[in-house]
C-alpha cells in the first residue's frame, strides 16, 4: 500500500519556524574558506522553506517516509543491507557505526561513495545527512591520520570555555571534510556527583561535561559552538537526561528513572542548545516514572511533543537514540517501534541494524494508510527533515559524477579550496589544492600531486600525471558531500 499524497495539507512555510530556530548554528564561522553547502545561484535566490516544499512535492510517498530513518553502516564499509536501505527502500539518512583508526582518507571513499546511493529513484535526488559518534575519549568512531585524539567529555569540561570552542572547531572541521555532516553529540545529560561511574550509560565512560546542569549546559555549548563553526549539524542527547539511571538502554530492558520530572534542572542544558539553535535532539530510551510511567521517552507524546515542541519550543530533528539493536526497545517490534515514535511526534528513527529497515518502513506504510492522523505527522515530519536539509545546504545544485573537468567542477574545487571562482585551474587554486590535499604546494601540478590527490579521496593510486575521469568522477563525488 502507498501513502496518498497530501501536498496541499503539509507547507513548508507550516515549519518555517525550523530554519529560524536553527538560523545562528547554520552560519559558518567567517574563516572558514567554502561557501555553505549547495549554495549555488539558484538555490541562493530560494529559501531553505522554499527548497523543501519543492524537494517534499517531487518526491514519492515512499521516499518521504525513507527520510525519517536512519541507517547504520559500518565506517570501514556499509555493506549491502545499508546500502539496498537506501537504493530500495528510500532511506534518507545514515549513521557510521563501529570504529575506524585509518584515518579520515578511507572514510571519505565510504561517504562518497554513500552519497552517489542517492540517485533520483533512491531519494529523489536529495543527499543523505550522515552522521557518527564524534564525542571524545571512549565515544570517538573516527581516528587516526586526519582526525585529532579527542579528550573524554569530562575532561573536556575541566577547560575554559574558549579553549574547548576552539578545540571543538579544529575537530569540527576534521569530521566535516571526511564527508560526515551530522555529528550525534554533545552528551547534555547531567550525572550525579555521588553516581559518578556508577551510571552506566554516561558516567561510565566520562561521557558527562560535568556533575551539575550548570557545568553541563556551559561546557556542552562550548563544544556546540565550535563543532558547529564547521558546517556540521549537531545533536543534543539524550533528552531529558540519562544522568540517573543504573543500568544501559543499549544491553538492559527496563531501565528507569525514578528521579527527572518535567521541570528538572537537568533540562537546564538541553533548553540552552535549544536556544541556541542545536538542529538535532535526541530522545532517550528509558522510562521516566515521574513524567510518563507508561512507556520509554521516546513513544510518550508527553515527552516529544508536550516537553521537547512544547516546553523547550523545539522545531528542529527529533530523532530517537538506537531502536534497532537496544534491549531497552526489544519487547516492541521493530515495525511498532518506528511507529509508536512517529505518531509521538517524533522525526527520524534511527537503528544501527539495517536489516530491519524493510519490516520498519513496511509497517509505517501500512499503518499511516490507514491512520489519516499518523499520515499527517509523517508528511509534517518528512518537510521538517527538508527544511533542516535544506538549512544546513543539502538541497542547492549538485555536481554530476561524470567525470569531466570542466568549469563547473573546477569552480566548486574553487569554492571549496575559498578561492577565486574563475572556473580555471590557475596556480593559486593548485597550491590551494596541494596545500589541502598535503602535498608540496608549489603550484605544479603532476603525478606527486595526483597521487596525494587519489590518496586524500581514499582511492588506489592509478600512476596518472594528470586528470583522468576516474580522479576527476571521484572528486566530484567528495565535493557533493562537502558543498
């Protein structure tokens, strides 16, 4: 069965209010060299409410419900059922799971490559956010050569503001240039001093920034901010908090707390990122006795829609933690899992196992055709997805991976190198080049140069001197996951 198409009922201009509650994290930091992402003159002269409806108008039903999942796919390669989720069941988003000490030149080839998945027919054209674990200290899915070594969040916390802004953007920047443009931190739950390692989720691991709400809103947005001078769209996680719980959602069902209320001041730092403009929000998996005992977080409309749209006024991304491989969720199937979530009013569900995506979208397909009122939820959710999209630079001019060096790819390495756009390879953009792929920048450009070149795409090396379509088809595919 299809969703019947409700264009006229679902508007951009409905959730708007989106692209402007996230306005201050979309601008990029005045050093940094490329343009916004997608920005191109058509695209300028349109707004990102704009962009949406006409994204969410073009595409199927099907492809509007694949943009509220997101799939996991390994880091060192997504493997099949990551990548049929995304060409045949229309899966918009993607998070990298498992570790990777390669380096940033492997990861690269992985978002490329997941990025050239998202053909007209995949997802009507419209790129993938991709996301990973970026924390620091246990949390860190990308290492070695391009990618700094990342402090836990707790010691994090233990510096000044500026300094951990500071350090924040040099890594933002690390991860944005890997292809990677959704990064699921900063950790805002606040643990308990006398809980300490004792909270396994968070403690455990020195994931907090600190053991008062105070210290965590603080340190949390220092991180935000820098992260976020990058380009990257950041995620607040995991609402309201997981500071007080004893066991993890990940490996225990039946976690509880009995201790956050609606009006904690653990939702101190999560108000903030609001505030500030965070694009994503996370919701946790454990039950909240004291807000509603019934059920986890996130299938409560109490939690999604009363606390985080109602009391914190948030109109980015509501996505939930991990439903795909949490024990904390197994007494639901998969199928129920997505739906409870989105008729809570939630937006993305994200599993890091990809092979219960065609049970999750089957399920959602059926139940909205026959539920007018998750039908709707789902389409105002899909144009939210758009509009965020949108707003971070995902929905402008996108090059074709057809291999030719032609003016409009050698203006796009210009706008991304934050050169002069004359659409010819001069010296200045060579040893802008050079400079960026980490090779002698002395404006020559031969066979060292193509093979530094190759080697930062995460490509064999072909002996090429020069341009080939191979080198040329693999750069336009990196450009699109960086503007």
């Amino acid at each position: 069965m299809v969703l019947v198409a409700a264009t006229a009922a679902v508007t951009a201009a409905a959730i708007a209010a989106a692209s402007g509650t996230m306005g201050a994290t979309t601008a990029r930091a005045a050093s940094q060299p490329a343009a916004p992402r997608g920005t191109t003159s058509v695209s300028a002269a349109l707004t990102p409410a704009e962009l949406a409806q006409a994204a969410y108008d073009r595409m199927t039903p099907a492809q509007r419900i694949g943009q509220l999942f997101m799939v996991g796919g390994s880091v060192t390669g997504l493997g099949s059922a990551t990548g049929s989720a995304i060409s045949t069941y229309h899966v918009g988003n993607l998070m990298l799971t498992a570790r990777t000490a390669s380096g940033a030149a492997p990861v690269r080839a992985v978002t490329s490559g997941a990025d050239r998945l998202t053909t007209s027919a995949a997802t009507s054209g419209v790129p993938l956010f991709i996301a990973t674990d970026q924390e620091g200290g246990y949390v860190q899915v990308l290492k070695g050569p391009g990618f700094s070594a990342m402090p836990t969040a707790l010691t994090q916390g233990g510096w000044a503001g500026p300094t951990l802004t500071s350090q924040a953007s040099a890594w933002g920047y690390q991860v944005f240039r890997a292809g990677v443009d959704v990064d699921l931190a900063p950790v805002l739950d606040t643990v308990p001093a006398a809980l300490g390692a004792g909270n396994p989720p968070i403690g455990h691991y020195y994931r907090e920034y600190g053991y008062t709400p105070a210290v965590v809103a603080d340190k949390g947005y220092a991180f935000y901010r820098g992260m976020q001078f990058s380009g990257l769209a950041m995620t607040a996680k995991h609402f309201p908090g997981l500071g007080h719980v004893t066991a993890n959602t990940d490996t225990t069902a039946g976690v509880r707390d009995t201790v956050t209320t609606r009006t904690s001041p653990d939702i101190t730092p999560f108000r903030l990122a609001v505030s500030g403009g965070m694009p994503f929000l996370m919701v946790s998996s454990a039950i909240y006795t004291q807000i509603d005992a019934s059920q986890p977080a996130l299938f409560s409309s109490t939690v999604v829609t009363g606390m985080v749209r109602g009391d914190l006024g948030f109109n980015g991304i509501v996505i939930t933690d991990d439903v795909g491989s949490a024990r904390q969720v197994a007494g639901w199937s998969p199928g129920s899992r997505a739906v409870y979530f989105l008729a809570a009013g939630g937006d993305v569900v994200l599993t890091v196992d990809p092979t219960i995506i065609p049970s999750m979208i089957g399920v959602v397909t059926v139940r909205a055709a026959g539920d007018p009122a998750l039908q709707a939820k789902i389409n105002v959710a899909a144009l939210r997805v758009l509009t965020v999209k949108a707003t971070f630079g995902l929905l402008g001019g996108r090059l074709p991976t057809d291999g030719v060096f032609l003016r409009p790819t050698v203006r796009s390495l210009q706008r991304w190198l934050g050169v002069a756009q004359t659409g010819l390879l001069d010296q200045v953009s060579v040893r802008a080049l050079q400079g960026r792929i980490g090779t002698t920048a002395d404006g020559q450009w031969g066979a060292a140069s193509m093979a530094a070149m190759q080697s930062y795409l995460g490509a064999t090396r072909d002996g090429a001197r020069t341009w080939n379509a191979r080198t040329v088809a693999l750069l336009q595919a990196y450009l699109n996951t960086q503007l």
